[in-house]
C-alpha cells in the first residue's frame, strides 16, 4: 500500500515539473465586431463633434478616381499638412489611410471589416481603426450596370449607402463622416484612348452613367445631412461639361496630375475652412 502512494505521489510531482516547464500558449484574441442589439435605420446624420489633437488619422473610401491620389493620400496629405502646421503654434499632422480601389459600392463591406492591401501597405480593418474622418466617394466610375438600368443600379447604391451610413454610426460613432463627389468625366472624349473606335454617343452614354451615380451621391448627402464635398460640381466648364484639364489623357478617365492636385485641394481645403478637424 505505501508502495502504491509514493508512486501517485511521484506522479503528481512529475506533472507539476512539466506544467512548471512548459511554456504556456497565448491566446490571440481577434477583435470582432459586435452587432447592435436591434437593427439600426439610418435616416439623418448628425456628425460628432471633434475634439482638437495633434495627430489626426483620415480614411479615403472609393474607386480608382480616388485610388489615384496615393495609398496616403500623397499631395492631398502634404496639403493638408501644410494647412495644419500653418494654423497654430502648435503644429498638427495628418495621417491618411487610402483604401480606395477599382470596386464599387457593393464590395464597400468588405473593404471596412477586413485587412486591406494597397502597393506596398497593408491597412488593418477600417471599423477597428479610430479614424476622426471617413471620406466616401462616389464609387461613381464604377456603376452598377449589372442590375440592368441605371434606375435599379440607383436603388441598390442607395441600400448601399444605407448600410455603410448605419454601419458607420454604429461601430465608429466618434469618426466624422464626410461624401466626396469626384471630378466629372468629359461627355466627348470619356475613354476615348480605350475605345478610339467608339462613338460620340457611346461615350456620353458611359459618361452620363456615370454623371447619374455621382450625383446621386451628391443628392444621398444633401437628403441625409452628410458634409458634401462636392468637386464635381467644381470641375465642370462653363459649358457643364467635364474640364479636360483634370483628366488623364493617357486614358481619358481617372485624374491627371492637375486632377489629383486639384481633388487634394478641394478636400483640404473643405475640411479646413469648415473646420472638421479644429485647429
């Protein structure tokens, strides 16, 4: 019998020794969003107010046109740098996250809850960064031809627009949310360089497709009391038509360099005056 208890005793010494030893695994804990508890509507926006920081972070949601600014945001955030550091004794910085990309609206979700890949940086999932701004362009370059016409296209980019809007409010309520509406694409020359076998009027038919998702972007903010950027309207002629001189014509579609400069100043400078982040 005392034989058999010295032997559990050993036992129990000996697995402590390895307990003891052996390192202990850590959890890698995920965050996860956590779904609100009754479905939330989104009807009108009332932006949060911003307390004043020395660094605020910006993210950029949007298709190609915005894509071309730069994965952080390249001029747009020397400008807006420049406009910060000028405004106080205390200098500010402003960092940018540009998660654009060629996509439409629809891919919108997956673009905020996960890991998003733009050249060389990876950005981690928008709805878990403490954003101050979130600037969402039109996706109009991208519409949604798909559904068959440009009036069911609108309907499903509204629906889009009201689950991002309630998404937003919902797991990043301390974020500013700001629509930006791109530069127009020129009815005559809309990717000319790509098709140059196309028509006038095939052209101003994908241009105006494309003018239709724009400014419904533009009525969506104005509906919802959303902060509107409104740079399509800006970049017109006199004429209403898109001004050449802020489209690339190496394909007659996204931004030239003057364009980029000119969408960087435009988002600056809103934000600035109108002080969405306070100086």
């Amino acid at each position: 019998m005392l034989r058999i208890v010295i032997f559990i005793f050993a036992l129990v010494l000996l697995g402590a020794f390895f307990l003891k030893s052996s390192p202990v695994k850590q959890l890698t804990i995920i965050p996860t969003l956590t779904p609100s508890p009754t479905p939330f509507i989104f009807t009108t926006y009332t932006p949060p107010v911003i307390a004043r920081k020395e660094v605020y972070k910006i993210a950029m949601l949007g298709d190609s046109m915005t894509a071309a600014l730069g994965p952080h945001g390249g001029g747009l955030s020397e400008y807006m740098n420049s406009l910060y550091k000028k405004s106080s004794e205390d200098p500010q910085r402003i960092i940018i996250d540009n998660y654009a990309k060629s996509s439409n609206i629809l891919a919108v979700n997956n673009e905020i809850t996960q890991k998003t890949t733009i050249s060389e940086y990876t950005f981690g999932p928008l709805l878990l960064t403490d954003y101050d701004l979130i600037l969402v362009e039109s996706y109009g370059y991208n519409p949604l031809s798909q559904f068959g016409g440009i009036e069911e296209g609108i309907k499903q980019q509204d629906n889009a627009l009201d689950k991002l809007m309630a998404t937003l409010i919902i797991h990043r309520p301390n974020a500013v949310v700001v629509f930006v509406a791109t530069i127009s694409p020129n009815k005559e020359n809309y990717a000319k360089v790509e098709n140059p076998n196309s028509t006038v009027t095939a052209r101003e038919n994908l241009a105006d497709e494309r003018i239709a998702y724009i400014k419904n972007h533009i009525a969506y903010a104005k509906n919802h009391n959303i902060p509107l950027i409104n740079i399509y309207q800006d970049s017109l002629t006199p004429s209403g038509d898109g001004n050449m001189l802020y489209i690339n014509l190496t394909d007659d579609i996204h931004p030239s360099f003057a364009g980029i400069d000119f969408i960087g100043h435009e988002i600056g400078n809103f934000i600035f005056n109108n002080k969405i982040l306070p100086q």
